[in-house]
C-alpha cells in the first residue's frame, strides 16, 4: 500500500483518487477551498438552482467505466442520465432555425436539408464520415494512452482525410476548421456549426487544426447527456465513490510546495489554516497534482519537463467563459430546447476578439443557451431555471463593474433570440465571470483547457501526466488528453494506471 497525495478536487482528481484507493492505496486529497467538483460547482437562490460549470455530458462511458471499476453501484444508481433530444438547436446570423437530433446521422442530415436546403444534409453527413476516421486514427493516442514518448509524430500528422479542393490549377487539402468549412461545407451557416464546437473552447477556427473535427463527431457518436439535478450531481456522486473507497478529504487545505526527497516527490507541504495544519509536512510515495501549470510549476523546485517535451509554458492565453444566471417566471414553451446555439454574425471578428482581449467585444457574440427541463432546478412548475454562456478572450477585467454590464446586454440580447419574452419573465439574472471560475479551480484569468488535438505542430496536445520527478503525475484538464468532462475522467484512468502498473502501463485494453 502506497500513501497517495492528490493536489486538488477536481473531476480528474477524484477520478485518480478513486481508483488508486480501490487498487489499495491510501489516498489522501488536498482541496484548497471547501468543496468538491473543480468546475463543476452550483449556485442556489430563492429556489432556483444552476450549474455553473459545464452543463452537459458527452461521452458518459468514462463514468460508467469509472463506476464499474470502482464499487458494485454503477453510475445509473447513483445519477439518473438523461438523453437530450434535440441535442441541440442552432439560430444562425439569417435567422435560420434548425434542431438536431440526439445522435442519429440520418436525422442530423434530415433535418438540415429542410433548414438549410438539399445538399447541406449530405454534405454535413459526408463530414462526419470523415471526422469518423480522424477518431478512429486519434482516439487511442489522445484519449486512452499516457501521451506517447514520440508525442511528435501526433503533432506532425493530420489525421483528418480532407477532400481534395482544386483552384487556380492547384490542389490543396483543408487543415484548419475554417478551411473545412469553406472548401467541405460549403455553406456559412453549416461552417458556423462547425466553428462553434471550437469556440465553446476558445478555439479559433481559422488555427484550428482540422482534426478538431472529432469534436462535433463524439457529440454525434455518442450523443449528448444530462444529468438530472444537474451536472453538479455527478461530481457528488464521484466524491461518495471515493467516500466509499475511504479517500481522506482536507479541504481548506492550502498546498505551497511540493516536497521531494532522494529525487522523487516525497509529500506535499501545507499552509496554516483551518483544516490544514500550521506549515506541516504529509508524507507520501506519489503525488497527484490537479492543478493549473502555472500553480505547479510555483510548488516545485525543479523543471517538469525534458527538453523537447510538451511543455506547458508554451501554451498560449487561454479564453473563460461569461454565464448568465436567469431566474424566470414562466414555465418552459412546449417545444423548447434543451440547448440552443446562437450563432454570431462575424466568426471572424469573434475569433479575432478571443486572440486579442485589449479589442472592442464583438457585437454580438456566440452564446449558448441551456434550458434544462428539471423541477429539482426551479421553485415551482411557474417558474424556470436557464444559463447563457459566452466564451471571452483571457485577461480580461473582470473587476470593472462596466465590463460586466458589457457582457450582461450582449449575452441576454443574445438568449433572447433562444428564451421568448425573456426580458420580461426576468426574475433576476447574476453573472457568473471567469473571475469566479479562477477562485474556484485555481487558474490565473478562470481560463477553460480545450481537449487535446493532434496535428498542429503540438500546440494543442497537453503535458504528459507523467513528470522528470519521479512520483508526481500530473491530472485533469491541464494535463493530457485535456479539458472536457470525459477527458477529466480518462486523465484520471491514465494517472492510476500509471502508478499501480508503472511507466510502461499503455491504458487499458
């Protein structure tokens, strides 16, 4: 049995935490505030309630598998998964409405020829054939396996197989979102869809590399899910899984240096506090740290990376996310959307915002619209609870009251395109800034880490969880294969196989 310290309890952690604890080791976790969940937190007021993290779910086999491994009650004992259908609904700059079903590539084709015209279905349905290979080719690299040594060879590759497009006597293949979007899609309002899967993560577009199209495709393959109560509810049920497992839990707990001894980490130090003790030392043989790079770095003493590594000092700034709280008189319109997109005017000049966080906010930025129909979430059936999210550059200040103000009008002029009569069945709204994201998890600006993507020249892959110190692995977002709930959960897989199988663990077959 080894001792165990885990630096944070985020998604990615607790998963660590759970199945190291149920490979029998003694885990302990440090959590610098006084809950659980990392991102995944809620807001609770006058009987309405809100998540304010992500709000739903792709790709629930990683908590099933997580469940299956670590106890007898799987996952659908202990939350109650929810298919969303429509998956989405997309209000694009024309005015154009379309709903997309859950998961279905015949519907999916459907019901965007009778929006967008005949053709546009089929030439989104051959996309997803494509972004099908560029999966298959990545899922294993990226999702399932500690990041290769010869981590190059995915960064130089472009798995995507893109449509070969002739003009002016030359031939040239898309490898970039956008580039799929003009020369594939062929339509704005089809490019539009593609783009804003890269933008709900600040990507651009126009520097994304084209093999970004897994993202749409695992929503389409695997469907998109919601948790009754919220998504804050799978985070409780992962931490009473480590509960179970006997996982320790010191919240309060302020973590300021990493300790190592004999050249491996060796334990964590802690700052005096409530719960934390006065400065002392918690021994252990491994230590998991969930914790943005910037923050890691601060607590060692020695570089993490080997030259030509995936550094995570390279990474450029990264976007948050701006969240309408909406409390609503009201019940929900027959027919209403789960999730609604709307679509910005100018992708272009959004994207160009998101690079450059000194410029004028675009006058109309993406925002997305949840309206999850769930009576644990509002005080009666006469009211509703609902969230509007837009993604915005990093660094911004959110301690100006007028950038907040900013934000508010062009989020609810946004969702009232999504929410009828919205304004005037406001009960109250309250931001939600990625002021409050950064003292919850710990970033600097509250930035939100993308998955990881192959090709690109590296620039979108994540460090490896494993560290040159021996016994600190790294988990969560800012480690491989990146942001999102289902990768928090594989990074987690990945760090406990590490440890209980050592550094030649490969992931699960």
């Amino acid at each position: 049995m080894a001792l165990i310290a885990v630096i944070g309890a985020g998604t990615g952690a607790l998963a660590a935490a759970a199945r190291l604890a149920v490979a029998g080791h003694r885990v302990t976790v440090y959590e610098r505030t006084e809950t659980y969940g990392g991102a995944l937190r809620r807001v609770e007021r006058d009987g309405f309630a809100f998540d304010t993290g992500p709000g739903l779910l792709h790709l629930p086999a990683v908590y099933r598998d997580l469940f299956v491994k670590t106890g007898k009650r799987p996952l659908e004992d202990v939350v109650e998964l929810v298919q969303v259908d429509p998956s989405s609904r997309h209000v694009f700059a024309d005015g154009t409405r379309v709903s997309l079903p859950n998961a279905s590539r015949a519907g999916v084709v459907a019901a965007l020829d009778e929006a967008l015209g005949a053709g546009a279905g089929q030439r989104w349905g051959d996309f997803l054939v494509r972004a099908r290979e560029a999966w298959d080719r990545t899922r294993r690299p990226l999702l399932e396996e500690p990041l290769w040594p010869d981590w190059q060879v995915l960064a130089g590759r472009e798995p995507y197989p893109a449509v070969p497009h002739k003009r002016l006597l030359r031939t040239r293949r898309a490898g970039t979102l956008a580039e799929i979007g003009a020369w594939e899609l062929r339509d704005e309002r089809l490019a539009a869809l593609l783009a804003s899967h890269a933008l709900a993560y600040g990507l651009d577009p126009r520097t994304a590399p084209a093999s970004a199209a897994v993202l749409p495709y695992l929503e389409h393959a695997f469907g998109t899910w919601y948790v009754r109560g919220g998504l804050r509810e799978l985070a409780r049920a992962v931490y009473e899984r480590c509960l179970e497992r006997r996982v320790e839990f010191v919240f309060g707990a302020e973590v300021t240096r990493i300790v190592t001894r004999d050249g491996r980490a060796a334990g964590v130090e802690l700052a005096g506090g409530p719960g934390s003790g006065d400065g002392t030392v918690a021994e252990a043989d491994h230590v998991v740290a969930g914790v943005p790079p910037a923050r890691l770095r601060a607590l060692t003493d020695r570089p993490l990376d080997a030259e030509g590594d995936v550094r995570a000092d390279q990474e450029a700034a990264v976007p948050g996310r701006f969240t309408l709280l909406l409390a609503l008189r009201g019940g929900r319109e027959a027919g209403a959307a789960h999730r609604t997109v709307v679509h910005a005017p100018d992708p272009d000049a959004e994207a160009d915002f998101l690079a450059s966080p000194g410029g004028d906010a675009p006058s109309s930025p993406t925002v997305t619209v949840l309206r999850p129909d769930d009576p644990a979430l509002r005080p009666d059936d006469a009211h509703e609870s609902a969230t509007a999210t837009a993604v915005v550059p990093a660094g911004a200040d959110w301690t100006d009251e007028h950038t907040v103000r900013r934000w508010t009008e062009l989020v609810l002029e946004a969702a009232g395109t999504a929410v009828p009569g919205l304004r005037e069945r406001l009960v109250w709204h309250e931001a939600h800034t990625p002021l409050q994201t950064a003292q919850e998890t710990g970033t600097a600006h509250g930035e939100v880490p993308a998955p990881a993507l192959a090709a690109g020249g590296g620039r979108f892959l994540r460090p490896s969880n494993s560290t040159r110190l021996p016994g600190l692995h790294r988990v969560g977002g800012w480690a491989h294969p990146g942001g999102g709930l289902p990768h928090a959960g594989m990074s987690g897989a990945l760090v406990a196989g590490l440890i209980v199988e050592g550094p030649d663990f490969r992931g699960s077959r």
